[in-house]
C-alpha cells in the first residue's frame, strides 16, 4: 500500500521502494541509449544498413524524445504522474521488444520513435514523483540519490552494451528491458502514490508539440538524406517544411504566453526575456552539439577504423564518466564561490582540447595512448562545464520559473544532439561509401572532431563574453534556485523543481 504523497521519508521501506521506482525507470531510458550507441557498428552489419540509417537509429529515438518531453511532463500533471510515468514505462517495453525483433532497419527506426514517445512519458515523470511525495526535508538528498545512481547507470551503459552485443548479440540490448520494466511497473504499482497538480487548467498545447517534432522532423530529414539522395528535392522539400514549422510553433508560443490565452504554451517565451538564460541556453546547444557528435562518431571510428572490439569501444568513454560523477558537485560548489563564467569557459576550452586530441585515434590506435589521454581531458573539462551550466540555467530564470527554466534547456540539450547526429556525418563529408571505407571514414571523422572543437571554443568565448560572475549570487530580497542535483548534474535530466521559497521578510 502506497503512502501519501508529501509524507514519504527517505530512509523508510516506502522512501526505498519510491526510490527504486524512480531510479530504474529513468535508468532505463538513459542505459537503452548509451547502450544503442555502443551496439550501431554491429547493427549496421547484421541489418546492411547505411551510415544514414544509423544516424536514424539514433536520431529517431531522441526526436521524438525532445518534441514531446515537455508534453508528457504537463500530462502528468494533469492526469496523474505515476499513471503517466507507467504508462510510459509500459509504452517503452512493447517498444522495445519491436526493436530488439526488427528484421530491417526501417522496422528498427519506426520502433525507435515509438521507444521514444515512451520516453517522453517516463523521463519527466521519474524526477517530478520524487518531488511531489517525499517529504520536504528529505528531498534534495532524495534527488541526490536519484541523480547520482543515474549516473551510475549512465557509466556502466557502455560497458554493458559492449559485453550484451559480444555475448548476446545487438537485439538483446532491447530486448533485455522487458524484465526491467517488468520489475519498474510492478514496483510503481504498489508502492508509489499518485500525485497530481491540482492547479494545472486549461488546455494542453498539442498543436505546439506537434510544430515542435514537426519542426525537428523536418530539418532532421533534410541532413541525413540530403548526402545519400540522387535528388535534393525531397530533402530541400522537408528542410523548407521544418523551418516554416519552426517560424509557425515561435508565433504559435507568443501568442499563447498572453494571459488570455485559454492554453498555456509548450514554451513559454517570456522565459527567454533573461539575457543570461538565452546566453546560457545557447551556450548549451553548442556543448550539446559537440557531445553527441563525439559520442556518436567515436565509438564507430573506434570499431571501423581502429578495430575495437564492440566492449573495448564501449569502455573508451568511461574515464569522462567516471571523471564527471566524482567531480560536478565540486565545480557547482565552486561555481557558486567565484561564479560561473570562468570555470564554463575554462570548461568549454578544456573539452575542446580534449576533442583535437581524438583526431590522433586511426588504424591500429593505441588506447592507452591515444584514446585514455584525450577522454580524461575532455571528461575533466565536462565536469568543470555542466554542473555550473545547470546551475545558471535556474539561477537565471525567476524562481517560480525554475521548473519551466530546466525543462527548456532540457529540450534544448535534447535538440543539439539530435541535429549534431543528422547534420555533423555531411558537414564532415561522410556519407555511405565512406562507412564502408575505414581511409574514408578516418579523414571525415577527423574533420568532424575540428567541427566539434570549435563550437565548444564557441560556447567558450560565449561564456566569458556573455554569462556574468554573479549569477549565482542572490539579489537582495530575492532567493535563489539553486539545483537540488549536487552529484552528477545533468542538463539530460529531467526537469528541476526548486524547493518551496520563504517569503523575503517585510520590513516592519
């Protein structure tokens, strides 16, 4: 029997069964895509698949993941947020089974969407559970718990999908979420409560959600195809389509940000009128960018070109990993004493050095030697980054803003990598013949590694010219939100929801 929520404790049976809940669901969402990026060179061998059908692999998933993230948190709100987050759950396994029983990589890619509506539902829903039913003075070290087992997860995905793909074969890697969901569901079931905002009105923005993944969709196809279509039309076609789409979804969210409007918008704007938020943000979609085009590219070169084995590549992440849990909470402790501009563009400089030092990985690449030095850098400047990023992202916004503020650069975060994924392989001249071509796909990968180093120099400038020392200090009579993630803060988190803030006192 569930416990009320509001009332739960951290160290009691309910808080633990609470806990496990949440951590397993989110778990499962994050290891399913850290694990498919590790499982891409064997997909593409097992089902004949192009360089462009293992960026759909990816990119289908995180499209549909970021169109409709913001979505599935406001359905939580108003049906319910551990009916939602189950359903999403349940969503999440029968799509995975699809995947794990494709027969080509078409099936693949459709049921990869599907995974990622799933996904949608479940990832705001983990974080929004434990704040709305653990007890007031238990939540921040209830989301610290959260935050780190995740990434925990997030380290050892790698590593397991490596070992899945070389001892199971690619399909277990999906289908191997069946009995995780199987446990997260029973679990949610009967020990977590339901919860709701009883002030949540008006209607849902379906149309802008719809603008949005349309928006995304549209420029998405555009990158990937346009390299491996005899014809641009198709391409042009759906480029031209995604940015009237975009144009239509940003005067949709204007007018729906007025407060006449009968339905609150996906994304309000008013948000944006912050110049540290807008700078922060932008700061995060070049990061962002530059991540997921390491992350992707990688681990292919690592397997193409220098001949990893599938769990050697899986490893060869695992230093950043490591480096990013044992030291975030320190750079936002940091961040806070002496303000974050320095330390981003220290951060963002870092990662970037980190990055041109990749381009020495090629045929017979020594890890030790040429793979070790340039992770352990790129993951030291990661952890000077996104702790003190995630901070300025609420710092920046009004506090009663704080939850929307998360869930943009959420989204944001989520968009960057999707567009790097569709658009980095053709700005660095890869295309199908060169996945096939271990010369070919080395010369493009190091151009894609200089493409990737100069947006984080990018959002290092952009730090130091634009984000300000004292964003973190709190302004007379106003207090601050400050992230309740301390262990390993995430920008892929779910959305953050500050803890409730006194009234300043009124002078007497």
């Amino acid at each position: 029997m569930a416990a009320a929520p509001g009332e739960i404790r951290l160290g009691t049976q309910a808080g633990r069964w609470l806990l496990a809940a949440t951590v397993l669901g989110s778990s499962m969402a994050m290891l399913d895509s850290t694990v498919v990026n590790v499982a891409l060179p064997t997909i593409g061998k097992s089902l004949h698949a192009t360089l462009g059908g293992l960026q759909w692999t990816v990119s289908a998933y995180t499209l549909t993941l970021a169109g409709l993230i913001l979505l599935g948190g406001a359905l939580g709100d108003r049906f319910g947020r551990r009916r939602v987050f189950a359903i999403g759950v349940a969503w999440f396994a029968l799509a995975s089974a699809l995947c794990g029983l494709a027969p080509g990589i078409g099936v693949l890619i459709g049921a990869r969407v599907l995974q990622g509506i799933g996904g949608a539902l479940l990832v705001p829903g983990s974080l929004a559970i434990i704040q709305a039913t653990f007890a007031a003075n238990d939540r921040p070290r209830a989301v610290g718990t959260w935050s780190g087992l995740g990434g925990v997860a997030g380290a050892v995905g790698p590593l397991l999908g490596g070992w899945i793909v070389v001892a199971a074969g690619w399909r277990w890697v999906f289908l191997l979420n069946l009995p995780l969901a199987a446990v997260v569901l029973a679990v949610t079931l009967r020990h977590v409560p339901e919860s709701s905002d009883p002030a949540a009105s008006g209607k849902f923005d379906v149309a802008g959600a719809g603008l949005a993944a349309l928006a995304l969709a549209g420029i998405t196809y555009a990158l990937i195809e346009a390299p491996e279509r005899p014809s641009l039309a198709g391409p042009v076609l759906a480029g031209i389509t995604g940015a009237v789409a975009f144009v239509v979804f940003v005067l949709l969210e204007r007018r729906r940000g007025r407060a006449s409007s009968a339905t609150a918008p996906m994304l309000p704007l008013s948000v944006f009128g912050s110049r540290q938020f807008s700078a922060v943000n932008l700061v995060t979609f070049l990061v962002y960018a530059a991540l997921s085009g390491v992350i992707f590219l990688l681990v292919l070169q690592l397997q193409v070109v220098a001949g990893f084995s599938p769990l050697a590549a899986g490893t060869a992440l695992l230093p950043t990993t490591i480096l990013m849990l044992l030291l975030s909470a320190r750079a936002g402790a940091l961040a806070q004493r002496i303000g974050p501009r320095w330390l981003m563009a220290a951060g963002t400089a870092t990662c970037a050095i980190g990055v041109l030092l990749l381009t020495r990985i090629g045929v017979h690449a020594s890890y030790l030697a040429d793979v070790l030095p340039a992770v352990v850098i790129f993951g030291l400047g990661l952890a000077m980054t996104v702790a003190p990023l995630t901070a300025t992202v609420l710092a920046s916004a009004d506090v009663r803003h704080a939850g929307v503020a998360s869930g943009v650069n959420n989204a944001v975060a989520r968009a960057a990598g999707l567009l790097a994924v569709a658009g980095l392989p053709a700005a660095a001249g890869l295309g199908a013949a060169s996945y096939h071509s271990p010369v070919l796909f080395s010369a493009g990968f190091r151009t894609a590694m200089l493409i990737c180093a100069g947006l984080l120099l990018l959002g290092s400038l952009l730090s130091a010219a634009a984000i300000s020392s004292d964003v973190l200090r709190p302004e007379p009579g106003r207090p601050i939100a400050r992230p309740e993630c301390r262990t390993c803060c995430a920008v892929g988190a779910p959305p953050l929801e500050p803890e409730p803030q006194p009234e300043p006192a009124r002078p007497r």
